[in-house]
C-alpha cells in the first residue's frame, strides 16, 4: 500500500471554519484487530482461561466479523505471522478481503532482548533486534501494509542511577533509522507506554515518540525515505493506545490533537483503562467513557481518517462478544458526537466568559437524553 497522507491533520481551523467542519465531516469506522488477543494467553497471576485457537479459527471468526465493520488485522513477527504461514494471509485477503494492516516486530519477548532491543548496550542483541525489524519491514512490503508498529516495550530501564539514557536513546534512534533505510518506503508508527514489563519505558508518553519521529527522521539518509521526507511525508508516526495513555495519566483529547498538530497520527489502538494502574486491556468505554468520547471529537476536530484500531485482552468472555461490544461503543459514541451542536460547543470554547456552565450543561443533555425534569438548556 502507497503511505497514507496524514498532512490534513494539520490543517488550523477556528470559529466559523471549524463549524463548518465539525458538521460536515465525520470518523469514518474502520476497525482492525490484532489476532493476538483471539486467545488470550494465561499471565504473571494465573492460567489462560480458554483453550489455544489454531491461527485459521482466528482468522474464522475475524471474517465473520467484516459486516460490523472490520477491515484488518494486525500481526506480530515472527509470533503470528512468519515465513511459514504468508500465504494464509495472502490468502486471506485475496479470498475475502481482510487484510493485515500491519506486522509489528517482535522486540520485547525473547530472552535475547532482557537489557533492551534496540537500545541494548549488548551488540549481539541490538543487532538482531535491527535485523528483526528490517525483516518485519520487508514483509509489511511484501503484504502491502499500511504500516509497521514499533514497541519498545523492552527498552528502557529498572534502576535509573547511572544510566545512560541520551546514549540509550541514541542506540535506539539510530537502530530505527537504520532499519528504515534498508527498506525504505514503510511508515514506522511508534507506540508509546510509560511502564510494564520495564519499570520505566524509554519514549513512554506522547511527547516523547514525537521527538523520536524527529530524530529518527533527522538520521535517514536513504535517497528514497529523504525525497520522501522534503516531499513533506512523514515517515514516522504514533500509533497511541487510549489504555497506555491513561496509565501515564495523558488527557486522550489533548494528546490525540498534539499528535495531530504536527501530522503524524497513523494509526489509534481502543480500550479502556484506570488512570495509572497495570496495563488491563479493557473493552472500550468500560472506564472513563467520557475520555473516549471527547478523544472522538478531538480526532473529528482535526479530521483523523486512519483506522481504529481494537487492542483488548477478553479474558473472561468470547473474543466476537468482546470485539462487537468495542465497536458498537464507539459506533454509539460517534453517533452522539456528531450530533451535538457544534456552533454551540465552539462559541462556548472561543467565548468562554460568556458560556458559564454551558458546555457541560450540553453534555448532560446529550449525555442522559431520556432524562426528566431538566431545566431549560441556558
């Protein structure tokens, strides 16, 4: 697939303009999901609560959910996707449509990667992370993805006392930027998480992968990805996880938008999560659904047209039941959002010392719709 043009998300608008935007543009739901989840594994605590699922019942029952609204699925390497299985999912997509949007690297499991992947201070292991992902950036080619995820789930730190951390970032960077240039021609999305399984992750929260994509851009030197790059095509963007953002305490509307001001949202990934806590993968809107919600309008704002990605863990409840309930929320929330008064909401933000209250007095209407004995809307 050619890269995706994300430069509309950068595009200023206010008052009459933004209006006029809000009301005529809307989030087109096109869902992906990583067949990672389809069987969730057992964990630090206690056994897997249903059986493993061979890949081509995964893929089954992913079919069997494209009339709801999904479109793709995401893979890791080589863990679901790999040399012996390509034509399954070429297959795949070549029979029904269902796609893989993309194929993540795996750089966080092995034991190989124990003091980081490609910010390792151990060669051996920080090149075979960089050789990993230029094979995983192949294959995105070869299968025709949108993307390739970049995790560094591994990367970052216990004890923080004498690290080195601009060398370990600059092994990182300069590891991304070389991989990229082998194969030039793939977007890399970074997924920030603030911590788990390291204490600390390195470019945890959305401020720091967005200078990630700056410096790893800065270090390119691949004909193809720096015409790419005057051309004003990012090559590197975010793939943020509403749950990852909440555990680093983020503002899902203020850190989506940010994303958006310098054009470089690529993908989203969808749960629900306490602020702080440990990573849960929760169905969507279960926790803080007003968070979702006001994301939505945020990415409406700013006129996100990528993927929505589902990234949970259904532990306790079939993966169709826990995957239609994720996408109808965020059917539901859309459907609201796009029929509130928008001129209201922007005269409300822009002339706030005249709208006291009035804002919030439009959420509990739309919020409780059925509800009775409201006073009048100010």
């Amino acid at each position: 697939m050619p890269i995706q043009d994300l430069s509309g998300q950068k595009v200023r608008r206010t008052g009459e303009e933004l209006v006029r935007h809000l009301e005529s543009f809307e989030l087109d739901l096109r869902f992906t999901a990583g067949v990672w989840f389809f069987a969730p594994g057992g964990g630090r605590f206690h056994d897997r609560y249903v059986p493993e699922m061979p890949m081509e019942q995964r893929l089954e029952i992913a079919v069997g959910l494209m009339d709801q609204g999904l479109v793709a699925l995401e893979a890791h390497y080589p863990n679901e996707v790999n040399e012996d299985n390509l034509d399954l999912f070429k297959d795949l997509r070549r029979d029904t449509g269902l796609r893989l949007v993309t194929l993540v690297p795996n750089l966080f499991y092995g034991a190989e990667f124990e003091f980081g992947s490609l910010s390792s201070p151990i060669e051996s292991a920080r090149r075979l992370a960089i050789e990993r992902t230029i094979t995983t950036l192949q294959l995105n080619l070869e299968l025709e993805t949108d993307f390739a995820i970049v995790w560094p789930g591994i990367d970052g730190f216990d004890n923080t006392f004498g690290q080195n951390h601009v060398a370990a970032r600059d092994r990182f960077a300069e590891g991304l930027a070389e991989a990229m240039d082998a194969v030039p021609g793939v977007r890399v999305v970074i997924e920030p998480k603030p911590y788990e399984p390291r204490p600390t992750i390195m470019y945890g929260t959305t401020a720091e992968a967005l200078l990630l994509c700056a410096k790893v851009e800065s270090l390119m030197s691949n004909k193809e990805n720096t015409d790419r790059l005057a051309a004003g095509t990012a090559l590197l963007g975010l793939n943020p996880e509403v749950g990852h953002m909440l555990m680093a305490y983020e503002d899902l509307a203020y850190a989506f938008s940010l994303v958006c001001e310098y054009g470089r949202l690529g993908h989203t990934h969808w749960n629900s999560q306490p602020m702080g806590n440990y990573d849960q993968d929760l169905n969507v809107g279960v926790v803080y659904p007003e968070q979702t919600e006001a994301a939505l309008y945020a990415l409406k704002m700013c006129g996100y047209d990528q993927h929505f990605g589902i990234d949970i863990n259904p532990e306790r409840m079939p993966v169709e039941r826990a995957l239609t309930n994720c996408m109808d929320m965020l059917k539901a929330m859309n459907e609201r959002i796009n029929g509130l008064d928008h001129a209201r909401i922007v005269e409300c933000v822009e002339n706030p010392a005249e709208n006291r209250g009035v804002l919030e007095a439009l959420l509990i209407r739309a919020r409780y719709p059925g509800a009775t004995g409201l006073t009048e809307m100010p």
